[in-house]
C-alpha cells in the first residue's frame, strides 16, 4: 500500500518508474497548472463545452470555423507552448513529447488527441517532404506560441479504417503545381486543422495498400480560398472537446510526401505514431481512474472503517498497482523503441520490426487494461460511480475509445501476429527480455508461441487473441520488473 500515494501525481509515478526521466521541471510546471486550473476547465469542456461548426459568415459565405470555449484554447495551446510537438524535432527526441502526452492525459486523455495528430503531421512532413514543402509549411507547426498550427490524419473513410487497401476511395490528380484531391473522410479528428496527412489512391494506381499514397493538404488554397469542407462534427461518448467530423475533398491542394508507391509505410508511420501515444494514454488515463477510487475509498466509510482498509478492496488496490506498473511498462517500452527507430526509412532494420511488434501489444493491452481499470474504479464508487455529476464514470467513456483508435484490437492482434509470421519479430523481443524474466519462462512462452504460428491458417487466427494477450502480458510483466 506505500506505492499507492503515487496515484496521485502523474510526475511522482514517472519518477518512481523511470528515475532518470528528463524536463522533470516542465512536467512539474504542467502538473501544477493542471492541478490547479486545468481540472476545472477540463470537466466543464466535458460536460458542457464541446466545440461546434459555423459553416457560413453572415454574408453566406462558406467559411467553416470551428468554434471552441475561450477556456478550452487556454487549455489546448497550452500544450503546444510547452513543446509537445517542436521539442521533439528540435531535441530528436520523443521522449519529451510522450513525457508531456501522460502527464497531461492525467487530467484529460482527450486533449492529447490534437498532440497526437499534430505530431503525425510534422513527423512526415519533416521526413520526406521536399525542401520546398518544409520550407512552406514546418516551421508553423513548430511554433512556441499561440500561432502555432494544428496538424491532422486523416486515413479514414466510410467503408472503415482497418483495411486501407479497399476503403482508400479518395483519387489524386496530379496537375501542374501538385496533386487535386477528391473524395470524403469519414472520421476526421482535429477537423479545422491548418495542415493534414490525407492518404489517397493516384489516379492509376494499383489496387489495393500498394496503390495508397500520402498527401500534405492544408486547410486554405494558395488563393486564400478553403481548400476542404468539414460537413458536420460528430457527437461521441468522450474526447467531447476533439472537433471529430466528416471532410468533403473537393479538387483539394495537395502535395504528395515521400514516393507514391511507399504511401502505405508512410501511413504505418504516422499510425504508429498514434499508438504509441494512445499506449501512453492509456496508462495514464488507469491511473487516473485509481487516483480518484482511492481518494473516494480512503474517505468513504463502511462498517466502522474507510473502505479502503478492508481486505479484499484493499488487495484489489495492490494487485491494480502491479498492473498498472507492468501496463506503463509496456507503453514506455514502446515509446524507447520508436525513440531509437523514428527516422528510419523503409527497408526497415530489424530494431524497427521489434518495435511494430511491441507497438501492437501495448497498444491492445494498455487499452484494455484501461477498460478494465475504468470499469472498477467505477464500481468503487459504488452507486455515485454512475452518475455523471460526480466524473468517475468519464473515464471509462474515455478508455472505451482508446481501444479503437488508431486501429480496434482486432487489428492490433492481426498486424502483431503478421510482424511475428513473417519477420520473426517474437524471436527479437525474447531475445531483449532475457534479462528481465527466467530462461525458462521465456523459453515456455516461446514454445508457446511457435506451436501457434505452425496452426493452420484458419486456426492460427481464429485463436489469434489467446495467445497475444499471453504474450502482451508476459512481455509487460517481465519489463515491469526492471524497473522495480
């Protein structure tokens, strides 16, 4: 029970998990702002404060403004001014940002949704833009004040997002100066953005993800004119403050990023960007669920005593905190790796197929330990846990959409067993957890695993899920404990 007091300080459980965590004063400096003002305006915005869409201006001009709560700008540029996204291309390195990304996700998982995607942006763009583009339009994203731009990814279209290959209806025209885009995104997050990551099939493409290529499309055309169209906003259980809307493209500017045969590793990238941060969320957003059901069971008193102090609520809070260290070991196991792989280009090195397969656990197991975890911190709180006036039941509204951004976990467990079937990934990470867990542990769980890739096809997915939640378990487990 001494590692409990920890709950309440997203820093403090950095700290005991990585001592040598860096910007301890800037993430000192966010938490004291958000402890002492963040919160509030975070559970307004909650409640009562989701942005909406102006299409037209009073003279019938289309203009599509997205319209925020002053308190909500105060709270998102916020976040930019901090450094979430310029620190990481100006230091090379993520770790600020995902630092940044749990200590905010704290107080409130859905502001980091911007972060996220903005990131997704600059990222591309700084990586296989041409001079020219960079030249354009990086620096803005890169700002430290309040002009900063936003940047979004939009991959998604009606027919869903997992299989990219046959959804992907968008078409891109090439023309004199760049590429003309047309076609409709259906779940558009940080709509009303600046600039955005838009994946769309050349005209004359091949069928299929080899066919998918990506694109920088900003917001306003070279001649001051909108440049997409944002039909409507989308009313969803939580992230209430994210603009999430549907996007009409409509002969859209565009600027193709990197070789249009090579789209598909470009937009693995930016969603692996995605997870990462989503893992991190996660862990966050459990501790935030804990933090809240301690302080309600330390003071809530049943049978003479806080009913923290009974046995079984009691060893239910001990047995979370060994989750939620293994949970956040997963997470920042997958935020070094990509640390170490981000800018690498296809072909990818063996570390970078490491890393996709590490990705994929911690982004199927932290979110489902954060469903999880939401779920009982809810029923701590017994009756009240329900009732929306008192914010427990917020984060599980706001862990049920962790487990489906940025792919569900159906496509975690497919893609992770792929990276395993066909580069041997399992064989990497055995080989990285030897000092964390027993040979004989290790060498159960791969057995474990080869016995599975030898099933047949039908089979081998069928009980896919099984046997990558043993492994995403194992995994987290064994690096929870090097950090003890």
């Amino acid at each position: 029970m001494r590692e409990l007091p920890l709950l309440r300080s997203p820093l403090s459980f950095l700290q005991s998990r990585i001592p040598e965590i860096a910007h301890h004063d800037l993430l000192a400096t966010e938490e004291e702002w958000w402890k002492g003002e963040g919160v509030g305006i975070s559970g307004d915005i909650d409640r009562a404060g989701t942005p909406w869409l102006r299409m037209f201006d009073r003279d019938g001009k289309r203009v599509d403004e997205i319209l925020y709560p002053r308190e909500y700008q105060k709270m998102l540029r916020r976040g930019y001014r901090a450094g979430v996204i310029w620190r990481a291309l100006e230091e090379k390195s993520l770790i600020p940002t995902y630092s940044l990304i749990h200590t905010i996700s704290f107080y409130d998982p859905g502001v980091c949704c911007p972060y996220t995607v903005s990131l997704g942006t600059a990222v591309p763009l700084a990586k296989y833009g041409s001079g020219e583009l960079r030249a354009r339009f990086l620096a803005q994203l890169l700002r430290k004040d309040d002009s900063v731009w936003q940047g979004a990814t939009w991959m998604t279209e009606i027919k869903g997002g997992s299989d990219l290959g046959a959804a992907v209806e968008t078409v891109a025209r090439p023309v004199g100066d760049g590429w003309r885009l047309t076609g409709e995104k259906y779940f558009t997050s940080n709509a009303g953005a600046e600039l955005a990551v838009v994946a769309a099939r050349p005209e004359g493409a091949a069928a299929g993800v080899r066919g998918v290529a990506l694109f920088l499309v900003p917001r306003v055309r070279g001649n001051g004119e909108l440049n997409y169209f944002v039909r409507r906003l989308k009313d969803k259980i939580a992230t209430r403050s994210v603009p999430t809307g549907e996007v009409e493209l409509k002969e859209s500017e565009g600027y193709l990023l990197g070789p249009a045969d090579a789209g598909i590793y470009m937009i693995l990238e930016v969603l692996n960007l995605s997870r990462v941060a989503n893992s991190v969320v996660s862990a966050a957003l459990a501790q935030r669920a804990m933090a809240d059901a301690l302080s309600y069971a330390e003071q809530r008193t049943a049978f003479g005593k806080p009913i923290v102090e009974h046995p079984l609520l009691r060893h239910q809070f001990e047995e979370r905190m060994k989750g939620l260290r293994a949970a956040f070991a997963l997470a920042w196991e997958s935020v070094q790796l990509l640390n170490e792989v981000w800018m690498e280009r296809p072909p990818y090195s063996e570390r970078y197929q490491l890393f996709r397969l590490v990705a994929h656990l911690a982004k199927y197991w932290t979110a489902e330990f954060a469903v999880d975890t939401a779920k009982w911190a809810m029923e701590v709180h017994g009756g009240l846990g329900v009732l929306a006036e008192y914010g427990a039941e917020r984060w599980l509204r706001e862990a049920m959409i962790l487990a489906i951004w940025e792919g569900t976990s159906h496509r975690q467990i497919l893609d992770g067993m792929e990276v395993m079937e066909r580069k041997r990934a399992h064989k990497l990470l055995f080989g990285r957890l030897e000092e964390h867990a027993l040979s004989r542990e290790i060498e159960a769980m791969e057995e474990e695993v080869e016995r599975h890739l030898k099933l047949p096809t039908e089979e081998r997915e069928a009980l896919a899920e099984g046997i990558f939640r043993r492994l995403a378990i194992f995994t987290a487990e064994a690096l929870s404990r090097r950090s003890k």
